[in-house]
C-alpha cells in the first residue's frame, strides 16, 4: 500500500475538528486524522507493506521550468527570494514533524526523493513492485498507473474516507472513455486547473477521450492534425495552435517511474513491547489517545493474517 501522505493528511487536517489538541494546546487534528486513515485502511484492506511517500520538492522546478504556471497558484507570495513555499495552513505545517513521528511509531517507512513529488515516488514504487500494489490517493492523475494485468489499483479518496472507491482499468474506461495507459495523454488535453495546467483550449474531456479512441495516443492526434486527417477542421486547428504546450506538458504530467529508490522489504508487524511503549509514550505526549490504539491494533491485527 503506496500514500500518498500529503494528500491524506490535508484531508484529515480538514476532515478532524482543530479542537482537538495537545495538553499544551497545539494543533494536532491533522496527525490523529491521519492515524484514523491509516488504521481504516489496513483494517479494510490487510496490506502486507505500508509506505509513506512523499513529497520532498511539491513543485519540482524542471516541471515549472517546462510549464511556468504548473502550481503557481498554490505558492505563497514572499518578499525574498527563494524556492517556493506551499500555502499550507500553519497549524497544518506545525504538526508534520509530529506526523513523521506517527510514521516512524507505527514502522511505517517515509520515502521521498530530491527534486520530486510523492507522485513520482509512487510511481517509481508501483512499477518496480512484485506484488499487489493499492494506491491511496485523491489525486486522479495517479489513475495512468492503475494496471489490472500487474494489479495495480487506486483506492480513491476524493469522495471521502466513507465512500473509498476503488479505481481499475474498467473504472478509468468507464469514467473517461480512455484506458488508464491513456490517461497522461488525456489528462494532458483535458488539462487541470488544480495543477495549473491550461490543457488544448477548447478541448474537454469528450473531444479528448474521442481523440485517443481514434488516434490511440498523443502523438498519433498531433500527426492526424498535421496530416489534416481524422478529425474536424475545428479541433484540428484547436490541436495545431497547442503545439508549443503539447511539446513539454507530457513530460510535466507524466508520473515518473524509474527514480533511484527501491522499497525497503520491512512488512508490517505486530509492535514489539518496546516499540509499543515508544508509540503509546509518544500518544500521551500528544494526546493522540485512541486513535494511536486503533492503528496499532490495525498494523497489528494485518501483520498476522
């Protein structure tokens, strides 16, 4: 079971009410959220590997070298010069070194790597893996590495914790029209405001996804333009005046997939008595309370299936 952590601890920062604090009144909704999550996912789900990935450069600059405006609004505006800085919400920000600690209780790897997002790290990992890989994450441009032949999955968050969906390459087909090993070249079309990435100006996801049906992939649309050929004169203009886009958004959107990290091969285990003192030391100091119990007991519980 691949994280993607921010993704999941944004969500329980948002999800966790911020009364919830330490006896010296420090936030920490977002690290028992997160604890929740992860007991819920293992107990649902029984993986025999859990790792954190995460995001080491949120905004790595060779994909805001290629694409300037790839995550420029979700930087917060400082006076000195210097590498971009996520608007993350503070009481968010105070509590990751307390979320790293979680991790690190419950012998829960934390993997990221220089100069990229979580997504590559998940990427990397997914296609390495020689076993089943779940993939937890409400990012949908994790959807091009679902493969059912490798059983690779994503267990979809965006709906909430309560209503996990479970994404194959039937889902992404019936969603969108593309298979997942289209979805990059769909996605770079359709582009992602979230992400900052205008796509092909007045192409949607209906006229995208008939576009790959057709022409099977990206460079197959570009050559059908150029060649005048299998598509209207409308769209094909549409594709012509993206040229320069088309040339370096595949590069930004795609997930990387052959970074320099392996796996390590620690599986999930029942915390010895010493590991479990070490977590329920650290539950008190933070008033994590139950919900460090319940992951425990969820870690535990899967270890020994």
């Amino acid at each position: 079971m691949l994280l993607d952590t921010a993704s999941l601890y944004f969500r329980a920062f948002y999800g966790v009410p911020d009364k919830v604090t330490a006896p010296d009144g420090s936030p920490i909704n977002a690290a028992r959220g997160l604890l929740d999550i992860i007991a819920k996912l293992v107990t649902l789900y029984q993986p025999t590997h859990v790792i954190a990935c995460w995001d080491d450069d949120w905004r790595p600059q060779w994909r805001v070298d290629l694409i300037p405006s790839y995550k420029a609004h979700r930087v917060v505006e400082v006076v000195a010069a210097g590498p971009d800085v996520e608007e993350v919400p503070d009481p968010l920000e105070a509590q990751i070194p307390l979320i790293r600690q979680t991790l690190a209780a419950l012998d829960i790897p934390i993997i990221g790597i220089a100069e990229h997002e979580a997504d590559d790290v998940i990427g990397t990992l997914a296609t390495d893996a020689d076993m089943a890989v779940d993939i937890v994450t409400g990012d949908r441009d994790l959807f091009q590495l679902v493969d059912d032949s490798r059983d690779v999955r994503v267990i979809y968050t965006a709906r909430g914790m309560s209503n996990l969906e479970i994404v194959t390459d039937a889902t992404v087909v019936a969603k969108y029209g593309v298979l997942p090993s289209q979805y990059a070249d769909f996605a770079t079309m359709r582009g992602d405001a979230s992400d900052g990435l205008p796509g092909v100006a007045g192409v949607g996801e209906k006229t995208a996804a008939t576009l790959l049906q057709n022409h099977v992939d990206l460079a197959g649309i570009r050559a059908a333009a150029e060649a005048g050929e299998g598509m209207s004169a409308g769209v094909r203009a549409k594709v012509l005046a993206a040229s320069a886009y088309l040339d370096v958004a595949p590069t930004v959107v795609a997930v990387a997939t052959s970074l320099p990290i392996s796996a390590p091969g620690t599986r999930l285990h029942g915390l010895d008595d010493a590991e479990s003192s070490t977590a329920l030391a650290l539950a008190a100091k933070w008033n994590l309370g139950s919900s460090m119990d319940r992951a425990i007991a969820a870690v535990t519980a899967a270890a020994a299936v």
